[in-house]
C-alpha cells in the first residue's frame, strides 16, 4: 500500500504545477544523479525565429515561399518559424507528395519540382553538395531537384529559468546533467557551454536518442536514478527508457507527456529540482 505522506507529496507537487503519475516517481526523484535534457523546447523556448534568408537564384521571398509550402505538413519548431515567416497561406493544390524525414527536415513536390529543406544531413543524404554555414544559429538548407539553392537561418533562446534550473538541480545533489540533441554540433555546443551542462551529444536522430538513453541506464550506478526530461514526438521513446521522464506539459507533444512519469504543466525546467524537494521532504515525513 502507498502511504499516506505520498498522497500529501503528490499534491503539494501538482499545487507547484509539477504532476506526477505515481508515488514511486516521486520517490525515485529524491534519489535522481544524473539528469538527461532534450535540448529544443526543454532547455530553450522552441519557438525559433527566421533572422536570414540567403538565395543563391531566386528572391529571398520566393525561396522563403518555396520552403513554407515545403513545411507545410510540419508542425516541427523550425516548420513554425519558417511558415510564420512567410505569413501567407498556402495553396495545397500546387503540392504533391510531401514527407517529413524525422531528424532531418521535409521534401515535397510542388509544382513538379522536387523541394527539400532540412539540415546537412538530409542533404548529404541526397548528395547534394551546399555552402556550409558555420554561423549562429539552426540552417536550414534548401534544394530543388537535387540543386543547392539557398538557406534559411533560424534562432532559438535559451529558456529564462535553464540556468536557474541546472543551479538547482546541482544545488539537490543532481552529480552529472547532460544534453542530447538532433541540432548541429555549433548550437548544442553553444547551448551546454552557456549553462556549464556535463556533458552534451549532438546531431543525433531519434533512433540515436534512445541508443544513448539505453547505454547511458546500463552505465549508470542501480541506486542513482536517472531522469530524463523532453518534449517532442520523438522524445516518448527516450522517455519510456528512462527511470524517470520528465515531460514539458504546456508545449510538450501529446505523445510526450503520455510516455512520461512527471510532467511539468508551467514547461519551467526549474521545476524539476523544486519537485525533487518536494520529493525528500515527502520521504521524511513517511520514513
Ligand atoms: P531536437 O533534438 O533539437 O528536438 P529534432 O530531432 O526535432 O531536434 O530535429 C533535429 C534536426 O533535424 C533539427 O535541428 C533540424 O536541423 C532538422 N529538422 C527536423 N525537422 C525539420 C523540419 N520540419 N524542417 C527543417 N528541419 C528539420
Ligand atoms: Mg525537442
């Protein structure tokens, strides 16, 4: 039987704006050592923002028009950004076939021509040789039939509360607190050096992800529990791994906060240690 103190620990947490679905969950955090983030819409807002459009033929409206048809299916972060930037609506009868390459980007035929806009893997994937772009910020790059055309810079920040969070999470005992991100090296990197984080692996696609997620459970020690915290389609998988998932529940994918144990409903990250406290004052009142 759960005791009673548990039920108290539950809701002093959900009053927090912290839900969790168990009391063994609640009890794991107060033991948590390392703690895993996803990096976009976790650790930073998620909500990109277009801040350069380079054409290399076109205008740069037609290559931004050109990428939000592409995007047009996508409810990806950059997909928002990318059709928000072009602030029309799209005529659907002018495609065709469109698809979304998780970890990659989009491709699309529209208007007979084949449209592909994602990052540097989905064009090295359809060997199309583009202008690397070591600048700020997620490139997205943009091919027609099989031609390099262009590219789209998009920007995200980083949340308000990150830093604050993993000073927290330090500050409870947390040992080791690493990122995973499909995003390139330059912007993970920029991200894990700006909020002093452990340790941080870049470039992975979804199925990387929980590779990384089920290595990093067998190297871990059997008493220190391990959360991970996401909020993506792709995270459900990473999260169902971990000994703790942790998802953003106001942005957060409906697949994502399903698969988690905990869901933070204010999408703070800071939450996270304010639950743990919660969690080790629950344990002391039952023990
Ligand atoms: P994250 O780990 O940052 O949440 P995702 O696995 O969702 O990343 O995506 C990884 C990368 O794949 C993105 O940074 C982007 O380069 C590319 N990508 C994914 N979906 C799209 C899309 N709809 N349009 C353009 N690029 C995309
Ligand atoms: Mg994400």
């Amino acid at each position: 039987s759960v005791p009673l103190g548990f039920f108290g620990g539950i809701g002093g947490a959900s009053k927090l704006g912290v839900l969790v679905k168990g009391s063994n969950y609640l009890e794991a955090l107060a033991s948590t050592e390392i703690v895993v983030f996803d990096k976009t819409g976790t650790l930073t807002k998620g909500n990109f923002v277009v801040s350069e459009v380079h054409s290399e033929k076109m205008s740069e409206k037609e290559l931004l028009a050109l990428a939000a048809y592409a995007e047009d299916y996508s409810n990806h972060p950059i997909a928002m950004s990318i059709k928000n930037a072009y602030g029309k609506a799209v005529d659907a009868s002018q495609i065709k076939d469109i698809e979304e390459i998780p970890g990659h980007g989009v491709r699309a035929i529209i208007n007979e021509k084949e449209v592909l806009a994602g990052n540097a893997k989905l064009m090295k994937l359809n060997n199309i040789s583009y202008e690397a772009n070591a600048s700020v910020g997620t490139i997205v790059y943009v091919a027609i039939n099989g031609k390099y055309v262009g590219y789209i810079r998009i920007e995200d920040e980083i949340k308000s509360d990150s830093a604050q969070a993993i000073h927290d999470l330090k500050a409870a005992g947390v040992k080791k607190i690493m990122m995973l991100t499909g995003d390139s090296g330059a912007v993970g990197k920029k991200v894990a050096q700006s909020l002093h984080l452990d340790e941080c692996y870049t470039e992975l696609l979804p199925a990387d992800k929980v590779e990384k997620m089920e290595l990093l459970m067998k190297q871990k020690n059997n008493k220190g529990m391990l959360a991970f915290v996401g909020d993506g389609i792709n995270d459900a998988p990473v999260l169902a791994r971990a000994d703790i998932g942790i998802a953003m529940g106001g942005l957060g994918s409906d697949a994502a906060i399903e698969a988690a144990d905990i869901v933070i409903m204010t999408d703070e990250p800071s939450k996270i240690a304010t639950a743990m406290k919660v969690s080790k004052k629950t344990l002391r009142i039952v023990q």
